[in-house]
C-alpha cells in the first residue's frame, strides 16, 4: 500500500452523501414522492460517485 490516500475514500463518500441528500430534497420540493425521490437520489449518487471516481483517478494514470 505504498502513497495511500486517506482522503480520496472519504471525499467519496462525503460526495456521495451530500448528493444523495441533495436530490431527494430538490424532488420532494418539486413534489415528487418520498420512494420516487429515494430512486433518483439512488441515481444520482451512482453518476456522482463515477464522476468523481473518474476524476481522482486521472491524475494518477498520468503519473
């Protein structure tokens, strides 16, 4: 495990979270229900998470 970051693991469950909080929140002030909500959340947090998957691990294929 030579140069593990710590924070890499963490920032993407924060990201993770606070979108996830943040989507259900947006549709169910747009009216939507509670288990419609949860899914798109659930959606979101998987774009989210590939996204920022993808970008941490850029910087270390140039390397």
């Amino acid at each position: 495990m030579r140069k593990y970051n710590i924070w890499r693991p963490i920032m993407l469950i924060l990201v993770v979270f606070v979108t996830r909080s943040l989507v259900t929140t947006v549709c169910l002030l747009f009216g939507m229900s509670e288990e419609s909500a949860g899914s798109v959340a659930m959606i979101g947090m998987i774009i989210a998470a590939l996204i920022m998957y993808n970008r941490m691990m850029k910087t270390t294929r140039r390397k």
